[in-house]
C-alpha cells in the first residue's frame, strides 16, 4: 500500500461565517479594548475626561437656558395645543375672526355693502402676502411672487383685484351680487391657503 496523499489546501472562511470575535481579533479591535481600559490609562486620561465633562455640562446648561428664554418652546407649544383643541390650523381661528368682521358688515344684500367687503377683503389679502414673506410693492407683485403655488386661483384672485380697483376708482362701477359673492370667496380661499401654508 502506497503512502500517497493529496496536498491540503486550507481555504479562508466565508465573511459570513467568521465570528465577531475572530474578526475583532483579526482587526485589533479586542487588545485595543483591553489597552484602553486598563486602570493606568483610565487613570491617565481621568484629567481629559474631567475636561469633557465640564464642556459637555457647559454647553448642556447653555442649549437648557435658551430652548427656556426663547420663544420656540412657547410658540411650538402653543401651536399644537391650539391646533389641538380647535381642530383647524395654528392661526385659522384669528384670519376666521378678521374674516367674520369683514363679511359681517353686509347685513343686506346691498351692492355697496359688498363693494367695502370687496375693498376690505383685497386690503386683507395684500397683508397676508407682505406678512407671508413675498416680495413685491404692488398687490400684483405679490400676487406674482406667491404664484400658482400658494394661490390656487391665481388668475380669478388678479381678476378680482381688478375689480376692487375699479370700484375704488370708478364710484358708478355695476357688481352683480353673485358676482360680488364669488369674489369674496376667492379672497377668502387664497387668505387662508397663504396663511395656513
């Protein structure tokens, strides 16, 4: 019988089967552990470590003092128990009572009542865009700058606005009363888009 025997090759492991701790020992990773916790350089970096705690408690107590002192906590806050309780967006409930006032003033079904309501709704509207942040010096401007985005009936909004100018500007102008209850609505719907947006 021959003593003939084939060479063995040894092949690395699959990722997948090597364990945490034979790659931990492959990488260095388990004597680093044991070196940096050994008692004589915790020892040793108990000064830096001390160091750390102070800026760490420093910083903590400064970003504490100012979530307190500013008014984010307070306004989040705020907004969410309003938003909660009123089941409508934060700041809804004070463009409704603005709103309420402007459309309270047509007690009959007058055309001059619904032309001030008019006037006062395009007043109201322009306010919200300066507010909102859009930049313009014409109502036109901010309309623009608002664009299609914010103001989903754009073109009926800058037809209305056309119309408040010719009420103000032209005192015999004729408004249909359906007509004048459709304008006031457009106003209505885009104050509250902006506003809620």
């Amino acid at each position: 019988m021959s003593n003939f025997s084939l060479p063995i090759t040894y092949y690395p492991l699959p990722i997948t089967q090597l364990s945490w701790e034979q790659i931990y020992n492959f990488l260095g990773i388990t004597e680093f552990i044991y070196f940096i916790s050994s008692p004589s350089i915790q020892e040793a970096l108990f000064p830096v470590k001390l160091v750390f705690y102070f800026f760490t408690l420093f910083f903590l107590g400064w970003v504490i003092y100012f979530y307190f002192t500013s008014s984010y906590l307070q306004y989040q806050f705020s907004q969410d128990v309003s938003e909660f309780f009123s089941w409508q967006p934060y700041g809804l409930k004070s463009i409704n009572k603005k709103w309420n006032r402007i459309v309270r003033g047509i007690k009959t079904e007058s055309e001059a009542e619904y032309k001030i309501a008019i006037v006062e709704a395009d007043d109201f509207l322009y306010q919200t865009l300066e507010t909102g942040g859009f930049r313009g010096e014409t109502f036109e401007e901010l309309a623009n700058d608002a664009g299609r985005k914010m103001i989903s009936n754009f073109q009926d909004i800058l037809e209305a606005h056309q119309i408040r100018n010719a009420i103000v500007y032209g005192q015999d102008y004729d408004l249909p009363l359906e007509k004048a209850k459709k304008i006031l609505s457009d106003y209505e719907n885009a104050i509250k888009n902006i506003s809620i947006s």
